[in-house]
C-alpha cells in the first residue's frame, strides 16, 4: 500500500490493538477528528484525540477493521471500513464507517467519521458511556 492508504493501515492496526498513544502520535499537533453525528465531540490535538479514544473504546477488548473501499487522491484518503466493537463482556457491535483522513508532511491533519449513531448505541451494552444520551425514538423515515 503506497502513500497514505499505508499510514492508515498502520492506524488502523493501533487503533485495533487499543493503542491510543500509538494513534495519537500519527496525528499532526493541530490534528481535527470529528465524529459527524456528534460536532460537540469534535476535538483538536494529539492529547484530546487520545483522550476522545480512551473515552469511547477504552472499555473495549479490541477493535478489528475491515477496510471495504478506499481512495487515494493528493494528500486526502476516502475510506468505507467496518469497526467490530469487542466488549470485555462478550458483545460485539459493528459499525459502518464513511471517512474522510487529510495529511501533511506524513501527519494525519483531519479526521471525520460518518456513521450512524443509532446503528451504534442500539448495539451496545447498557453500562457503555451512559453520559451519552441513547435515542429514545427512531429517527424520522
């Protein structure tokens, strides 16, 4: 894998290994990550992308991803994967995953995640970040 799709091959493999430092350390120090679904969330710099991450998979066993589409255009990587959530308790949840990874000099600049966040918290076990409010109602058709 040439260019950037291998540095994301790379974070991807941290990121399964819950290696958040690992992770954050391919990040520029001006890194955005961005979960759509949730712009309040989105932070800035390597210490609160490492700190957003042990927020939300901290809890986790391990998170393997398969990677369904990507492309390379300059220093911008288009990339369809699908996130298996390994909870310590046996459960698991996948996760359909669009994204869009910038790059400069190497470093990741911007990460956005678009994913569905009813998908997610339906497939969660209960006690998983209760401060994040569950969606009581479906989400108009």
């Amino acid at each position: 894998m040439p260019g950037h799709a291998a540095r994301l091959a790379a974070l991807f493999a941290d990121l399964e290994r819950l290696d958040f430092d690992a992770v954050a350390a391919r990040c520029a120090a001006d890194c955005v990550y961005e979960d759509v679904p949730y712009p309040a969330a989105t932070v800035t710099g390597r210490d609160a992308i490492r700190a957003k991450l042990a927020l939300g998979l901290g809890s986790l066993e391990r998170l393997p991803t398969t990677i369904h589409e990507l492309v390379e255009s300059g220093d911008t990587v288009l990339v369809e994967r699908t996130e298996v959530w390994h909870h310590p308790s046996g459960e698991r949840a996948a996760l359909r995953v669009a994204a869009v990874f910038k790059f400069r000099d190497g470093e990741l600049t911007l990460w956005r995640d678009y994913w569905d966040a009813r998908t997610l918290l339906d497939q969660q076990p209960a006690g998983w970040l209760p401060a994040i409010p569950r969606l009581v109602e479906s989400p108009p058709a």
